[in-house]
C-alpha cells in the first residue's frame, strides 16, 4: 500500500509540474486508454490482436523504429485492426543523451517506417512516449514544438517482475478514470496476452470504455473551458 501510494505521489507530482504532457485521461468520464510499448513483437503482437478483436478493444502501441522496419506485416495488422500506434523511439534509447535534432531525426523516421509499412501519413504517427519514461522540460517542448504529443502513464504494472496475479490485482485497484495503463511486449516474465486476457473483461464488467490515446486526447480538449 505504502508503494502504491509512492507511485501516485510521484505520478501526480510530475503530472503538476509537466502538464504539457498527457498523463492521464478526464476523471469525468469511464474510459481508460490500454497500451504497450516496445512492438512490434513477432509473438505477442498477434496474440494481443486476436484478443483485442475477441472483447472489440482498442488500443495504442508504442512501436519502436528499428523493430518496426523489421516487422512492417504487423505494423499494417495492428493499424488495419482500428489500433492506433504511437512512437517509442528509434532504437529504445533514452532521450536524454540525444540533442533535439538527432532526436527530431530520428522520430522522423520512425514514421516514415510506420507509414510506409501502413499506407498512412506520417502525421498519424504523432504520440511519442519517451523509452524509460526520461524526458526533461526542454525535451518536452522540443516535442510539442514539433507537433508531437508527448504521451506518459498513470499506471505501470510491473509485470516483468512479478507473478501474473500480483499484476491483475496492481491494475484491477489501481485503475480509475481516465487511466492510461502500460504493458510492455518483449519482456521476461507472464505472457502479456494472457495477462490482458484475465484483466480485459474484468475492466469491461466495471463499465470501463477502451480508448486510443488520440481519442482520450481528444475528449480532453472537448471538456475544456
């Protein structure tokens, strides 16, 4: 209990101190945004598709460039299914040891790679979630000045570190409005697919509405004054 009210604590702390990022969703409405960062995998990222399509879910993944120029068949199933995708840097390295415009660079050719393998624009491509969650206020405003959404998390389960039950019982109690969850595909650890599975119809019994970032993004703007 201790831990998690650590975690909230700091959640909330650098929420207040750097709103241009979205952290969280409206508290006024039941929807949480479902993500994973670290795709596209060439085992969980099908199964997490059939899963999604089974409870009609839709989800944001966090694909990082190199692994997608690797895998351009999934990057076009999870787009073709109605998901959104997001980027997670071009080879998962931290932001902080990158200057703006090696950073712009190579953001920029994450989504060359996604819209090619896709069909899209590359301006579908416009959520950033920083690998590691390090960013500082200078990398912020690089990436809005440069028309991307800086996207962070209310609630990070540990699964890679922890049994399967440990994780449903940190998202069943600690998820509430406007929660943006993280999974992490790739990782040690329970199967994700079937940590989502156990967890998935347990959130949709509580009345929760899955959204994509852009659309929980979007519901913010229409409640503001």
């Amino acid at each position: 209990m201790e831990r998690k009210i650590l975690l909230k604590q700091l959640h909330d702390g650098l929420r207040q101190y750097f709103p241009a990022a979205l952290w969280q969703g409206s508290s006024q409405r039941r929807e949480i945004a479902l993500t994973f960062d670290d795709g596209p995998n060439d085992q969980e990222t099908p199964e997490l598709l059939t899963l999604l399509d089974q409870y009609r879910v839709t989800a944001t993944s966090f694909h990082v460039g190199v692994r997608a120029a690797a895998a351009p068949r999934l990057v076009k199933q999870v787009t073709a299914a109605g998901h959104q995708i997001g980027l997670h840097g071009y080879e998962h390295q931290s932001f902080l040891f990158k200057d703006s415009a090696t950073l712009c660079q190579e953001l920029a050719e994450s989504q060359r790679l996604l819209a090619e393998a896709s069909g899209r624009s590359q301006t579908a491509f416009n959520a950033v979630r920083p690998p590691f969650g390090h960013f500082t206020p200078a990398i912020l405003q690089t990436l809005n000045d440069t028309g991307y959404l800086p996207t962070m998390w209310s609630l990070v389960p540990f699964h890679w570190l922890q049994s399967a039950e440990a994780t449903v019982r940190q998202v069943i109690t600690g998820v509430d409005n406007g929660a943006i969850i993280v999974f992490h595909e790739g990782l040690p650890g329970p199967n994700v697919a079937k940590l989502t599975a156990t967890i998935l119809p347990q959130l949709l019994a509580e009345g929760y509405r899955f959204v994509t970032i852009h659309e929980m993004w979007a519901n913010l703007q229409r409640n503001m004054p």
